[in-house]
C-alpha cells in the first residue's frame, strides 16, 4: 500500500514540475497592441509592381551593393532615420522619396565619375524580424522579392511545435496570416505590405507532441501504481 501512494505521489510531482518548468519558459512572443483592431491582408495585391525598381526605399531598409572588382566598395549598408545612406568614396546619399531605381541612376552616375563603364548590382533588402515556433529566430535582412516561406526557411523552418498561423505584426498592428498554400505561396513580402521593423511570428499548437509524451508518461506511471497497489 505504501509503494502505491509512494508511486502515485512521484507522478503527480512529475507532472507539477514539468508544468511549472514550461510556465516559465514560455516561448517568447511579442505583445502586440490591445487596441489595435485585427486586420486581414489580400494574399495576393491587384495590380502591383512585384519588381523593385518602382519600390521607395524607408528608414531601417538595408541596401545591398555589388561593384565587380572592387569589393571594398560593396556590402550591405543601412539606411538611418534621416533617410541618409553612407557609401565608401561617394558619402552620404539621402534617399528620401527615392526609389530603387532612382537610387540605381544616382549611383551610376557617382561611380561613372570614379571608374570607367562600372558595373554593379543594388538590391533593396528588408529587416524582418521571425520570431515564436522556428529553430532560428533573429532578425533578417530579405529580399522584398522572396515569400513568406522564403523568409521562414531563413530561420531554418517551423519547430514541431508550430501551428499553421503566423501573426504580422507591423507597426503596432497585428495582421494574422494564414500559410495556405493555395494563399501565399506566390505572394511576395512587399505584396504582403511587410516593410522593415516588421515582425513574423510563427505561433505554437495547443497540444503538442512533447504534451503527448508527458500525458502518456503520467498514465503509464499511474496503472503502474494501480497495478503495485492490486497486489
């Protein structure tokens, strides 16, 4: 009788601090706004330029710059609040109300005066945050041009314990997005209004495998003990 209730009371322990090991270790997961109002997002934007030559270049954008045969002149370079980009030789270049391509000519024309017949590559990169159930969280500097699977396998794909829901967070505004193939598997980042500073959160299942183990492990434990105390 004593190895029955010694068995039952060490799996309720068990069970009482697996529970309390996961409350305080939640997955972390940004607090949106409570007054923002839930919004949906068209999965795919009538009549817009899925290109980057017409796209207007924001503060936080990082722009990506490859000058053949001259690599100290190529990297990735932020853009400030001020709208200012600072590239070698050229200084400071404000990009306000500039567009990809606009930037592409101006750079042209600075480089056209240093080199003869330069070549290059300029390509606008966003800093999207993936953030909840993925194996690699952190914040990324993406192609506008890429989907929104795209920028989930930068953080090396969703943990077991995802969900299908991914939440948008943008600009104090949560946009809850549905991973639907049929959806956005086309859709680009800019189709989808992201924009640098956003957040992409990968949400958790309710019941997960690890929940299932822990389950199973606890009925084991208790018709263990049911079966000590029968005899």
């Amino acid at each position: 009788m004593k190895r029955a209730l010694l068995a039952v009371s060490t799996a309720i322990a068990f069970a009482a601090g697996a529970t309390t090991a996961r409350a305080q270790n939640p997955t972390p997961q940004p607090t949106p706004t409570p007054a923002a109002a839930p919004a949906t997002i068209p999965a795919q934007a009538p009549n817009v330029d899925t290109t980057t030559s017409t796209l207007a270049i924001r503060p936080g954008d990082v722009v990506k710059i490859q000058v053949w045969g001259h690599e100290e002149l190529s990297g990735e370079f932020p853009v400030d609040e001020n709208y200012n980009l600072l590239f070698p030789l050229v200084g400071s270049i404000n990009v306000r109300n500039v567009t990809v391509s606009q930037l592409r000519e101006r750079l042209n024309t600075e480089l056209s005066q240093l080199f003869q017949r330069p070549f290059f590559t300029l390509t606008p990169m966003f800093r999207v945050a993936v953030l909840g159930e993925v194996y690699k969280p952190g914040l990324y500097s993406v192609d506008p041009t890429l989907t929104v699977y795209d920028l989930v396998a930068l953080a090396n794909g969703p943990t077991r314990q995802a969900n299908d829901k991914l939440q948008l967070i943008r600009g104090g505004e949560t946009v809850r997005v549905s991973l639907d193939p049929k959806a956005i598997a086309q859709s680009t980042l800019r189709e989808l209004g992201v924009r640098s500073g956003d957040q992409l959160v990968m949400g958790r299942a309710t019941f997960t495998r690890e929940d299932f183990g822990l389950l199973l492990a606890i009925v084991n434990t208790i018709l263990l003990a049911y079966s000590i105390f029968r005899k």
